[in-house]
C-alpha cells in the first residue's frame, strides 16, 4: 500500500522569536511534537536527573511493596524474581536482583519463564514448583498483570505476590500483595510510559530510599545514589527494546542510561560488546553506544537468548561477575543471534508465500506453520506488518495448544480487539500494537481470524488507515551538512514518541542505480539535486526479490523521484561521512 505523505507545518514565526536560540530545524522539530512552553523545552533538550526524574512513592502501593520486600529480607524468606523472556524482562531481573543483593538480602533467586514450555507470565505450575523450593514472595518483571488464577493459586499456598508490570490492564485485578504499574485505572503516577524495566527500576528506587533512612552505605559499601545509577543502563536496554514512547521521565531515564552504557561496569555486557564489533579487543568503543546500537544490536542478541533456547543465557551474561564467565555467554549470545537471522528470512520467506495471491484483500494477514518456532513468530509478524501494512498474525503449534504473536499498525488496538473476544483464547495479554496469545484448540484458528477481521471491520470503519509518512521538512539535498546533523543531535534519544526527523527532496535526479549487499537486496542509489555535486542514498530492503516493491528493477539512470529520508552517519575504516537513509520514493 502506497503512503501517504504529510509535510508537517513549519513553527510560526512568534514560536521562533520566542526561542531564538534554538536552531530553526530544532525549534520546528520542537513544535510539531507539541513542544511548545519553556519548562517542556529545558527538560526535553536538557534533562536533569534530580529534576526530572519522579518520586517513585507517587506510586500508589509503593510503600507497601517496600514495607513487604524488606520484612522479607529481615525474616530470612526466600525472594523469587519473576521475570519475561525478552530484553525488557531480562533487564528487569537483573536490576531488581541486583538492588535485592545490594541490600543484604541472601534468600533471592531469579526464575525466567522457558517460552516454549512455561509461555509467557507465571502459571501455576511454575507456582507450585516455587512453592516447593521454599518461596514465600514473588515479584514479577515485565509481566503479572493478567495472571489473576495464577496470583490467587499463590495465595493459597502462601505465596505473597508484588507485581510490576506495564502490559495492557484487564478488567479484572490479580489480588496482589502491591502491584506497580503505571495504567492502574486509579494510579495517580505522572509517567505512563515506563517500560517493564523502567518500573523495576522504580520498585528499586523506593527499596534504595527506605534502605538509606537507617544506613549509609549499602551491604557492600557502595553508597546508595552511585549503585542506583550505575543500574541506568539496564532502564536504556529496555526502554528501547520494548519500543516505549522515549517523552517525559522515560526520555530521561534512556539519556542518562545511554551514558551509563558508554561506560558499564557489566563484565559480560563489556564481553558482548567485543564479541560483537562494538567495541575492539581491548575493550574500547569504536563508537558512541546509542539508542541505535541496543535497537538493532543489543537487543536482538539478548532477545535471541529466549527466542531460539532460553533467556537465562543472557540474563546470566548480565550478571557475570569473571571474564572467563562473561566470553562464554557472549560467544554463546552471539551465535544464538546469528541462527535467529537465518531462521527470521527463512520463516519471513516462507510465509509470504502463504500472503501474496491468496489473502491480500484481509484486513488482517494470518500465517501458520507447524515448522516455525514460538520464538520467531514475532519476528514474522514484524516484517509482514511493515511490508504489507496491515495487522499480523503469526502462529505455531506449541504443546498441543496454538501460540501466536501479532502486530498492528496505527489505528487498530490488536489487544482492545481481542479484549472484545475474550473467548477465543486461553490466554493473551499485551500492547495495542503487540500482542501474544494461545489457543487450546488448533481448529479455532479459522474462528480466531473470522473474529478478528470483523472487529477490525467495526473498529476502523471511522478510520483513514492509509499509511501516512510524516515528514518534518522539506530540503535540498544541499542542505544536509554537519551543522544540519549536529543540530538534530539535540532531540536524541529517538524513538517512540519521539521518532527520527524525516525530510523531503523533490525532484532529485538519479545518475546511477545498485543494489548491494550479499543478497542484492539493498538499494543503492548516486543522485544530484541543485548542483552537480553526487549524493549516495541506501535504501535497506528496498531491493527484496521476495519483497512487494523491488526498486532496482523500477529506477534507472536519469529518473527524476522525489524521497523521504533521513540523515545518518556511515562510518568505515576509520572514516565518517553523513548518509542519506532512504525511507520512501515515488517518481516525480
């Protein structure tokens, strides 16, 4: 489906003369993401930790998850952190169990869900099985909220549970001991935001708060504001993982974890990143580390871990106290990456093959395979979603049961629909855009799909769900210099809420076309605009055989096309020149 394009307004002339300061494309930038009074602006470009970053006992149970924790810890109890198979949830593990040893605490272990076996959340056999290894509390990372029967199973055992979580809210409440979430109908906390990390996080702050009332320094002597921060750059991993609006408190948090990252203490982060390429063999960066590098290369490694064997791979890494211990995991890490991608374009391939021809005209797009794995079906209905832009569902079998993951596109709550049909599944939970579930009856696939499309039919029939490519401004290519480049340095981190500023040039002529890569699948592309002067354009994919739009076959020398880009480095050998990213083209 062909995008729609919209060239966003330029900032009035009264806006520019009120922040005269700002360069021109900032203060723009500034006012179309409603940006627009002095007090947004300071914190928005430069953000102060104490300022900015909010009380954690502004959560409503706060005090209570507290008051629980430590009674816990002076009684000797077992302490079991519950956490999810992704990155999200790997680093809220890591940082709860990391904050939980630093306050002396001897009973805690750390149990991450197998998704094949146990799926996502707790369940009740994972609850008996706490049950009998002593655990008399529970706290969940990145997950809970929906586990209603498995929380009230624990509660009969005598297992206390305390939720942190940022899923969709049910209807119905598990009865926790305290729940931590950020979208309670009746949570007054100012940041909605926060990604499952990000409330760990928080849980951590108000365990560090209350713990320095009575104690200077920590169990190990370090004081309680230096090991709080050091545990930012799990909050960047996972705040940028799990793809949260990066606006208010939650863009505060990733900045300040970004330079966390640049520096970690994490002996196996620091492992991972040599493995890698990020940084040489000696342990320096060959770069910045920024919200870029976790996207596309940090959490697909840690992701990796739980999709193709098990998380605790990673999790693991994380808390590698040897170098030893730390080069194993990272090799270990890398290679379950590197199957991940051979299988992903296998799998995509596969299941385009079940699309083109034969579903097109659904709303939603369903593909299903008795091959694929539970672990990349997310990735399949990722890249289906941006190819064909339309909702995606994609499914497994799994123990007898159907397991499926799905993604939606703006306009289209996947989880508000599926909210409307609850019978259809044993069990779901997620995000408007992202949502994961199970089937007790393979057979109810046909039913599911039927469902789904008519509740996509009444959700939308009030709805232009033509795909609109909004674009901040139109250039010459000219115009794309340092000085362009360093200025938009002032909005990072980009991300949800606050994406990668995309321009426009009209009229651009093409002098020559490539396709590159080891599959030819990527568009290369040598143009001049105004001047003679050549500027080369990548467009990633954009030369897909498979693909439903193969631009190498349909430009050609001499062309005249407009495009939607956006401006990156590319650095090689040492060197660093400025990029153009294409993101759209059409013939002019």
């Amino acid at each position: 489906m062909k995008k729609q394009w919209h060239l966003l307004p330029t900032a009035p002339t009264s806006f520019h003369e009120n922040f005269s300061s700002l360069p021109s494309v900032v203060a723009t930038l500034l006012y179309n993401r409603n940006i627009q009074n002095k007090e947004a602006i300071e914190e928005f470009l430069q953000p102060e930790y104490q300022k900015h970053i909010h009380d954690p006992f502004l959560f409503t149970e706060m005090a209570q998850a507290v008051e629980r924790i430590f009674a816990a810890i002076e009684k000797n109890e077992k302490i079991t952190i519950h956490g999810d198979y992704d990155a999200d949830g790997v680093s809220a593990s890591t940082i709860l169990t990391d904050t939980l040893f630093a306050l002396g605490a001897n009973h805690v272990d750390v149990y991450l869900p197998h998704r094949e076996t146990d799926g996502y959340g707790l369940n009740t056999n994972t609850i008996d099985y706490l049950h009998t290894q002593g655990t008399k509390l529970i706290i969940t990372c990145d997950c809970g909220i929906s586990n209603t029967k498995e929380v009230s199973h624990g509660n009969t055992l005598g297992i206390d549970t305390i939720i942190t979580d940022h899923h969709a809210v049910p209807e119905t409440l598990p009865e926790a001991c305290a729940t931590i979430h950020p979208k309670l109908p009746k949570e007054t906390y100012p940041c909605k935001t926060l990604s499952g990390g990000a409330v760990a996080f928080k849980l951590a702050q108000g365990l560090l708060a209350q713990h320095k009332k009575e104690h200077e320094t920590l169990a190990h002597g370090e004081t309680h504001a230096g090991f709080e921060k050091w545990l930012l750059d799990m909050v960047a991993i996972a705040n940028v993982a799990d793809m949260v609006p990066l606006i208010g408190e939650t863009r505060t948090l990733t900045k300040f974890g970004l330079l966390v990252l640049n520096k970690t203490r994490r002996i196996g982060l620091k492992k991972l990143f040599i493995e890698t390429g990020i940084a040489e063999t000696d342990g320096t960066l060959k770069h910045a580390i920024t919200e870029e590098t976790i996207g596309f290369r940090l959490a697909p490694q840690i992701n990796a871990a739980g999709r193709l064997d098990h998380a605790n791979t990673a999790y693991k890494l994380m808390v590698a106290k040897s170098g030893a211990e730390g080069i194993d995991l990272a090799y270990a890490l890398n290679e379950q990456n590197k199957e991940r991608r051979a299988l992903t374009l296998e799998y995509v391939d596969e299941a385009r093959k079940q699309i083109i021809g034969k579903q097109d005209a659904n709303p939603i797009l369903f593909v299903y395979s008795d091959r694929w794995t539970t672990g990349i079906i997310g990735l399949i209905a990722s890249r289906l979603k941006d190819e064909f832009h339309k909702p995606t569902i994609a499914m497994a079998p799994k123990q007898g049961e159907v397991t499926g993951s799905g993604r939606s596109i703006k306009g289209f709550s996947l989880i508000g629909a599926m909210q409307e049909i609850p019978e259809h599944f044993s069990k779901f939970g997620g995000h408007p855009m992202a949502c994961g579930f199970s089937l007790a009856n393979p057979e109810g696939m046909l039913d599911l799909r039927d469902a789904l499309c008519e509740r996509y039919t009444k959700n939308t029939k009030d709805v232009d769900m033509t795909p609109l490519l909004e674009i901040d401004a139109e250039i010459r290519l000219e115009d794309i210099t340092w000085e362009l480049y360093d200025s938009l340095e002032l909005l990072t981190p980009f991300g949800q809420g606050n994406p990668k500023p995309q321009y426009m040039a009209k009229d651009v002529k093409i002098q020559k076309v490539e396709a590159m890569g080891k599959d030819a699948r990527h568009l290369k592309l040598h143009l001049t605009h105004h001047t003679p002067v050549i500027r080369k354009a990548i467009g990633w994919s954009m030369c897909d055989s498979n693909g439903t739009q193969n631009w190498c076959n349909l430009l050609q020398t001499g062309d005249v096309i407009d495009i939607v880009f956006e401006i990156d480095i590319n650095e090689w050998n040492g060197r660093r020149e400025l990029r153009i990213t294409l993101t759209d083209i059409r013939k002019s």
